[in-house]
C-alpha cells in the first residue's frame, strides 16, 4: 500500500512540472497579429459627374482626319481615320457631327485596333448631304454602353472652316461665288451631272440613226457639243444648221466645271493633267460629233455612232470621274486631340 501512495505521488509530482512547463513556453510566445476587418468599395464618383480627361493622354499621333464621301447621295456619308490611345477600362470613344446652328448627332461609338487605330464609316440615315449642315466633329469619352448626348470630355475636335469650307461648299453644296453657275449648281455636281447629260444625248443620237430619224440624230450630236463646251466656248454654236445653237443643258459647260474645280484645288499637282485630258478627250469627241454631222444616211453613221459611244463612256468614267473623286478627297480636315 505504501508503494502504490508513492507512485501516485511521484505521478502528480511529474503532471505538475510537464503544466509548469506548458504555461511557461506559450507564455513566451509573441502575441498574434490582430486580422484586419473588411470593409466593402464604395465608389464615391457621383454618376452626374463628367468624366475626367486623362492628363496627360501620351501616344497620341498625327494623321487623323475626317471626310466626306457618296454613299447613296452626294456627301451623305462621313469617314474618319483615327489614331488614339486606349480609353480607360469601362470608357469608349464616341464620335459627334455638329452643325453651326447647334444639332449634334452621333456617330456612334469608335472601336480602336490593339494598336490604336480605328477607322468609322457612318451613313446618314436620310441621304442629306452631311456637308451642307454639319462641319465640325467632336470625340468625347464616354461609358461603355455609349450615349445619346455628349456627356463626358471632349478628346478630339476637328473643323471645316474659312477658304476650305467655302471651296468645298461651292464644290458639292452650292456655288455662291464668281464665276457664277445657273442655279448656283456646286462645280464637281455641275461636272458630274453635264457629262451624264451629254452621255444621254449621245445614246438619243444612236437611237435616232437606228429608227432613220436624221434631223433628230444632228440635233442630238449638236447638243452633245453644246453641253461639253459650254455657252461661252469657241466651239458652241448652230452646228446641224437649223438656225439656233441649242443646248439641253445648263449652259456653263463640262469643260468650264473641270477648270473651276482644278482653280479650287491647286495644290494637287495632278489634278491640272486630269483637266488637260478632260480637254482632250472632249475635244476629240466633238470632232466626232461635227464629223457625224456631215452624213446624210443614218445607216452609214452607225459605226461612227459606235466609236462616238465608246468616246463618252471613256471620258464618264475616265478622268471626269477621277477629277470627282480628287474634288471629293479634298474635301477633308484634321481631328487633333484637345488638351
């Protein structure tokens, strides 16, 4: 019995020291550190505030330009080459015509390649010639979805303005200025629409001859070099001898339009080779015409009426429509980024 009291004590003697031990060691540990509470992120930027602009925007660079173009009508489509850099996460570019009396309309939002170029092609819904209203653009940044009013910064502004925005007015909108045209009719329209005419007039000489109506084919001829010359040119006149110079068309002449529009844009060094060959092409096609004119049996003219046809179309869709096209190109300005 003794030796079972001492082993007992010997037991509680050893727990003891082993709980000393215990206390003394966790004692002696360092305190933990304290977990931090979290807080939920609250955005504090008010959804009526306008959207900063980043300061400063690097990579910007130069070439960014906008223009007009045909689409359906004349002018009725809007094209810009941009190069920018990338909006901050959430943001867009949006694009915005605006006119002298205050209309904005969108263009909608301007999607950037990853190496920050974009190009946009915006159409007018109705077909209105975009140059005879809206002559400035505007670049704002905008939230994702975009919006239906500008509302965040102006990035890019862009303008038609004094010596440019008349010329390109009296180019494809109306011609308000000396020389004047007959109903003020804008020159590269002017251009465009006395060669169609002259075309058809050269189609009616063609269907004259076929139905033996040779009066009708002479008329149709002298017409023909008529509307290409036009009233103040050495080659107008009474050239099927009836006794009045007739001319269907508006009397300024293909000839005076192409050389208005070459004194509107000099600066295109090959837009004077252009007119040149407008000149030449017209001259040979009255050549033709006052050729044809001499003979009596429609059925002999046919083959010159077939020369004749190709002769128009070659000047349509030759350098009349590549001096369109130049008239159009110059119709263009730069969008530069706003600080």
């Amino acid at each position: 019995m003794a030796t079972s009291s001492y082993k007992k004590t010997q037991v509680k003697w050893v727990r003891g020291i082993l709980g000393f031990l215990f206390v003394l060691l966790v004692s002696c540990q360092p305190a933990p550190e304290s977990t931090p509470i979290m807080t939920p992120h609250t955005n504090t930027t008010a959804t009526t505030t306008a959207l900063p602009v980043p300061s400063p925007l690097p990579g910007f660079q130069t070439g960014n330009t906008a223009s007009f173009r045909d689409q359906l009508a004349v002018a009725d489509q809007f094209f810009l080459t941009l190069n920018a850099p990338a909006p901050a996460e959430g943001q867009v570019y949006q694009g915005w015509l605006l006119s002298d009396d205050e209309t904005i309309i969108s263009t909608g939002i301007i999607p950037l390649a990853p190496d920050g170029s974009a190009t946009l092609t915006w159409n007018s819904p109705n077909s209105e010639t975009l140059l005879s209203r809206y002559t400035q653009f505007q670049i704002t940044l905008e939230p994702a979805a975009g919006s239906e009013t500008p509302a965040g910064p102006v990035i890019f502004f862009g303008r038609l303005e004094g010596t440019a925005l008349a010329n390109a007015q009296r180019l494809f909108v109306k011609n308000e200025g000396e020389p004047a045209t007959p109903l003020d009719t804008a020159f590269a329209l002017g251009l465009r629409a006395q060669t169609d005419l002259a075309a058809q007039h050269v189609t009616n000489a063609v269907n004259a001859a076929a139905i033996g109506a040779v009066d009708e084919m002479h008329a149709h001829l002298e017409h023909v070099v008529n509307i290409l010359e036009g009233a103040g040119g050495p080659r107008y006149g009474d050239h099927d001898g009836n006794g009045t110079a007739e001319n269907p068309g508006d009397g300024f002449g293909v000839i005076s339009y192409a050389g208005q529009i070459a004194r509107l844009i000099p600066e295109q060094a090959a837009i004077g080779a252009t007119v040149a060959t407008i000149q030449a092409q017209i001259t040979v096609i009255q050549d033709k015409c006052l050729e044809i004119l001499r003979i009596e049996e429609p059925a002999t003219a046919a083959a010159q009426l077939s020369e004749l046809q190709v002769l128009i179309e070659q000047l349509k869709s030759g350098p009349t429509a590549s001096l369109y096209q130049s008239a159009q190109d110059s119709v263009r300005f730069d969008v530069v980024p706003v600080e």
